[in-house]
C-alpha cells in the first residue's frame, strides 16, 4: 500500500511531538469550519457514523460492544468507565507511571475497595503477577490497567494480563488512551469488560471528547451506578440510542474533524497502517538520539510507539528548559519528564510525521546541543544504575 502523504503543519506552527494534542492534518483542522446543529439530523447521523466507524475498529465479531462518547478530556472519559465498576467490587489497579496513579485516586474519589500493584516506572505489570495477585484475594473482582503508559512510555501486556484476568473470572478495563488506534485491542482476541480512549490520540482528531467502548452487558448493568449526572455512561448510551443525540451539549467542530480523521486512519490501513507508521518514527527517532548519546529510560523491550522517555543528559552545561525552548525555536515542542525518581524528557511519535519529521528532530537535537555547549549526552551513571536495579 502507498503510504498517504503526511502534511505539514501549516502557519509556521511547530510539530507537537507530544501525546495528544498532536499534529493534525490540514483536513482534520478544515472541517472543523462548518457550524452544525447539535440536534440536527445531519449531526444525529455523523455521531451515529462515528460510533459505527469506532465500532468496526475492535473486532468484534459478534456484536457485544457498543460505542458511547462522553464530552470533555480524556481523564473525563477515564472517570466516566470507572463509574461503571459495581460500587461493591474490590479492584486492582496495575500501575506503572502516573496514569495508573491517577486511575487509584479516581477510584479512591469513587469509595472504590480496591489494591494497587505498583511497577515504578521502569518495568511493566505481567500476567503472572496479576494471576497471583487475583489468586491470593478472590474478593477482587475487576482489574484496571493502562495499555500505553506514557509518563514513561512503556507499552503494557495487555494479552497477557487479560488472559489472567479471564482465567480468574474477573472483568478487565482498559485505559486505552494512547494506544487505540495504533495497537491492536480486537475484542475476538482480548476479552474485555471495557475500554477508554479520546478523540486527540492516535486516531489524530483533536480535543474535546473521549469515548467508551464496553460490553452491552456492562452497560446496562451500569444503570444507576454512576456518581456523576455528566459522567453517566449508561444515561449517555441510552438516550444516544434513543434519540440519536448527546444528552448534553456535544463538540459539534470536533466531532466533524473526528470523521475526517478516521477517513485518514482508514486510509492508511486502518490499526496496522497507523501502528506501522508510529513504529518507524520511534526506531528512526530513538537511534538517532542515541547516536547523540542520549539514552532511553526503558529497554528496548518496552518502547512503545507512542512516546519514548529520555534521559536528561549528566553534562552541567544541560538545561531542559533552555533545551525545550531550543527545539520550539527549531519547529519541535518536546514533552517534559513526569517521573519523580530521575530527571527526564519525552518525544512523541504520534500524530502527522513520519521519519522523515523524525530525522530531522535528531537534527534539531544535535543543534540545540551545540548551542548549549554540550558534548556528551550521556545521562548520569546514577541514573542508569537505576534503572538496572529496578529492572532487574
């Protein structure tokens, strides 16, 4: 398949080699220049094509799962699923980075029972792990975990873990944010109560909802369960189904970006095309920096596509804001560092680059390494210790 063209930013703006928001293409930003009416049957059919396009992406070939967008950020969407787990249920959180911390407090917010399996930031959950944790305490009866957890980066085991979890008898929530889109989560192949992810990830739409994707069967025996009148999955879902509309005011702009951006996705080929792509930019961008001598925080084991974590260099001329304000000079906004154990940086792969955009942030890099006067990227022997001690 030929590879669709990549566009450029336009007006001098910088590439975001962040998370999400991203880089869009210049379609994505054009449709959003038309108005439409939040209870016009034009906009009823474009949330009723976004579910359906959604729906064709998990595999699920007999129909269990159902589609329900939620307006706000993506953490408004990661708090609308968790809504959903029964107030009597005991859970456990696998987490590995901020994200799984913040998914603890909001259940903690919630009044849910639950324990947490704490990775750091280095290593991921395994399914061995989650097997002996579920064997040790049948009262647990769901399991949260984050696919992608880019506060480092590291991509989880999600197969893995959600073997165990079926083997268990238990029900599985996946925070997809960053990974739906670009890695597979096919429901025939990873059975799953329920998943999370936002309209400004890897799908490359841009801010403003997040949407659910659960079992039918969770979703009616979501009904009122939910702590939040907004937040509400089950309400959503039901007057969607009933109406064809959002009970509140929905992101009409976005919404239509949204479909120009799965047109795009599709495009390209759909998961596996958009995944292929992420791929190339982080093994492009990553050799690179390392040649640079930057070194990455996780084993290349564990590198998503998503994002990568940096080192920051040990050199004392090294300054990650002055280097940050560099690279934005240059036409690059990088991401700081949310570890607390070592200091760091993260680049981006998603969004509209390819690796040829991934060249020439090495390039940038370089620049703005001469320019600071540093000639040994190499983080500081501390630092990499470690690592090997966490690791192991």
């Amino acid at each position: 398949m030929t590879r669709p063209k990549i566009d450029p930013p336009h007006m001098g703006e910088p590439y975001l080699l962040t998370p999400g928001p991203l880089t869009t293409a210049y379609s994505v930003k054009q449709a959003m220049l038309r108005d439409w009416g939040s209870w016009d049957s034009d906009f009823r059919a474009m949330t009723a094509e976004l579910r359906k396009r959604l729906l064709e992406m998990c595999g699920d070939s007999g129909g269990a799962l159902d589609c329900v967008p939620m307006q706000g950020s993506g953490t408004f969407a990661v708090e609308a699923m968790l809504g959903m787990i029964p107030r009597d249920a005991r859970v456990l959180v696998l987490a590995n980075g901020a994200y799984g911390q913040r998914i603890a407090q909001t259940l903690r917010y919630l009044g849910r029972d639950m324990q947490v399996i704490d990775k750091g930031d280095y290593m991921p959950p395994r399914g061995d792990e989650v097997a002996a944790a579920l064997a040790a305490d049948p009262a647990l009866s769901d399991v949260v975990v984050v696919h992608c957890e880019t506060s480092s980066g590291i991509l989880n085991p999600i197969e893995e873990i959600a073997e165990a979890v079926r083997a268990a008898g238990c029900r599985l929530w996946i925070d997809s944010m960053s990974a739906f889109g670009a890695l597979p989560l096919e429901f025939d192949r990873i059975e799953y109560e329920g998943f999370v992810s936002s309209a400004n990830k890897c799908i490359e739409g841009v801010p403003g909802f997040g949407f659910v994707i659960a079992r039918k069967s969770a979703l009616e025996r979501a009904r009122g369960n939910s702590h939040s009148l907004a937040l509400d999955v089950h309400a959503q879902w039901e007057y969607m189904n009933r109406t064809g509309q959002w009970r509140f005011t929905p992101p009409t702009h976005v919404v239509a970006a949204f479909l120009r951006a799965l047109e795009l996705h599709a495009a390209e080929g759909g998961v596996a095309g958009r995944g292929a792509r992420y791929a190339r930019n982080r093994d492009v961008m990553v050799a690179g920096m390392r040649e640079l001598g930057f070194e990455t925080l996780l084993d290349a084991r564990w590198l998503s596509p998503i994002i990568v974590t940096f080192f920051n260099p040990a050199h004392p001329a090294f300054d990650f804001t002055r280097f940050y304000d560099l690279m934005k000079a240059r036409g690059f906004i990088i991401y700081p560092g949310k570890l607390t154990v070592v200091d760091s940086f993260r680049i981006g792969c998603i969004g509209q680059m390819d690796e040829d955009v991934m060249r020439k942030v090495v390039k940038a890099a370089a620049a703005a390494l001469a320019e600071m006067g540093v000639d040994d990227a190499a983080p500081p022997e501390a630092a990499l210790k470690e690592r090997a001690r966490l690791a192991a």
